[in-house]
C-alpha cells in the first residue's frame, strides 16, 4: 500500500489519496476494469486488500456499465470514483458524461445530486498510438456541469482528489500517463486543495506561460532553460479546467503583459483557446504582444517515438515561441 511520504511517485499519489478518502468516508467505493489487482498503471494498487471487495468493485470491460452503475450509486447516497482505464474511452460512455450525469442535479431543481469522480488516464508521449495518447481534457470542457481536475504533482493528486471526492458535483479527474513514474514532496497531512484554485509554479517577469498537467514540467525545462538567455518565464499551473481560475493569469500578465498558453490537446478546439479567448476579451490592455499557444498538432497520434513528438508540444517548441514573443 502506497504511503503518503516523501518522495513519492504520481501514481503513488493516486492509490494513497484514495485510501485517504476511503477511511475517511465509507460511502466512497472505486469501480472499473481490473482495479482490485492495482489496475494497468498500478494506481489502485494494495486498495481491494485493505478496504475488501464491498469497496473496490472490479468490472467487465463497458465502460457505460461503469459510468452507468456509478451514476446509480452516486444518485442513492454513494459516493463512486469510477476508473475509465484511458481517457480515450470516454467516447464509449459518452452519453452517460455528457448527457446524463452533469445535467441530473439541474434538472432536478437540486433533488437529485451525482457526487462522483471520473478518474482517467490521459495524454500521450509513451507511444501508445492513436487510440491510447489522446489528451481529451478539451472534450469534457464543452460539457456544462463537469467539473476538471488534471494535477501535475504527486502533493496536487493528492489535494485535489480530495476536493473531487467531497464535491456534490461530478468532476473528470484526468491523471497523464507520462507522470505517473514522476516524483515529488508528499502532501502534508489533510492536504487539500480547492477546485479551481490556480498555482504559480515559478515566478517570472517576462513571459507568463500557462499550463496543465504534463506541460507544466515542460513549462518548467524550458524556464530553465530560458534563463541562461536573460529570459525569466512565470509559469502558471491552472490545476482546472473547470473552474476556471483567471485570476491567478491576470495577476501574472500585470507583470509579464505576454502571455503563451501550452496545452496538449489539439490546437483547434483546445482548452487554451478559451483562456486566449477570456484574456483579449478581458485583459487586452495588459498585452504588449499577441497571445500565442503552443499546442498538439490536429493529426491522429502517431505510434512512432520519433513522429508522436513532432505532433505534441515539447520544452524545444516552447522555448522557440517564447523567444519569439520575447522579442516582439
């Protein structure tokens, strides 16, 4: 069983803030494909063992079957954290997340609440091919009513799967596959962190770069990076999606007045599009050059090492667009 001690993986992270919130509330039960053994990323790993087979429900491979007993849980007092083994087979459960689910708690006038999570793996950058590499944060943005959690630390996973299982609303927890083997300081105890509630990841006065997840460290290298050249990044870790803090890119573009946004969804449809979107709407007076994104290029993800990195952002493309907006 995962402790919740420094240092600690991301993927450790995930199995020990679950037994967290299951000792802390018994109305949490997981369900999904194979989780009792510890699941295809071992992120459940030692957790049917010490909560026994009434908490960890392994399943058939459906994942409506998973959302749609999940949904039933959730709406008579349970609260579930149901497992979609990749984020790409959100497509499968589609109605339940997109249609059923988020909408219950209003077309109930509030009677009827679905308090569950959505744990997924997301993202690409292991070669895992078309089908198994997307990073589908932006699908779930265009749905009213879900809440996205998409941590980029072992300490975050930890705050804000907290905040997930105690929210009264669904939330999509999208955990990067290329994380999991990363390390970071374990949470202090009762560490949680608020939905929507934005880092500085570094502080900077030149750039503010926004990120998410797995390109939050990217943001991080290429701040590194940059400084050798006299060029000092801020780097911003949204944390959500949903909601959305843009406070925390304003107070950063005080500073900065550049902004780049790095994502790896694709570019058309992106989530950095709407922040792009709230910033020349709201904050066009901070800018003194255009907004640029750097994101993933609108093409199937390829299988080859070599070919998937020419389609996802990477710390060189970065560093080559901020010392263009650098200079502008």
């Amino acid at each position: 069983m995962a402790q919740l001690t420094s240092p600690l993986t991301y993927r450790e992270a995930v199995a020990g803030a679950l037994a967290q919130e299951m000792a802390r509330d018994e109305r949490v039960v997981l369900i999904g494909e194979d989780i009792g053994s510890g699941g295809v990323f071992k992120t459940t790993a030692g957790l049917r063992d010490r909560f026994g087979a009434d908490r960890v429900w392994d399943t058939p491979i459906s994942e409506q079957a998973i959302m749609g007993a999940a949904m039933g849980a959730a709406m008579t007092g349970m609260r579930p954290v149901a497992e979609i083994m990749f984020s790409d087979f959100l497509a499968c459960c589609w109605d339940y997340l997109a249609n059923e689910i988020p909408k219950a708690r209003y077309m109930t006038g509030g009677q009827v609440t679905v308090p569950l999570v959505v744990r997924t793996a997301n993202g690409g950058g292991l070669g895992f091919g078309a089908q198994h590499s997307q990073s589908v944060e932006n699908w779930a943005l265009t749905v009213p009513g879900l809440k996205i959690a998409a941590p980029s630390t072992p300490a975050d996973v930890v705050g804000l799967m907290a905040s997930a299982i105690r929210s009264d609303d669904p939330v999509v927890f999208f955990e990067h596959k290329g994380l999991f083997a990363s390390k970071g300081d374990a949470a202090p105890p009762g560490h949680v962190v608020p939905l929507g509630e934005a880092r500085v990841a570094r502080k900077g006065s030149d750039v503010t770069v926004v990120a998410l997840a797995a390109t939050v460290p990217l943001a991080l290298a290429a701040a590194e990076e940059l400084a050798g050249d006299g060029i000092s990044l801020e780097v911003v870790d949204l944390r959500c999606l949903v909601p959305l803090d843009m406070a925390t890119v304003f107070r950063s573009l005080e500073k900065t007045s550049r902004l780049i946004v790095v994502e790896e969804n694709p570019f058309q449809g992106g989530w950095g599009a709407t922040v792009a979107s709230i910033v020349a709407d709201e904050g066009f007076e901070m800018l003194d050059a255009p907004v640029r994104r750097v994101a993933g290029d609108n093409v199937p993800l390829p299988f080859a090492d070599a070919l998937e990195k020419r389609v996802i952002p990477t710390t060189g493309k970065l560093v080559e667009a901020v010392r263009r907006l650098a200079s502008y």
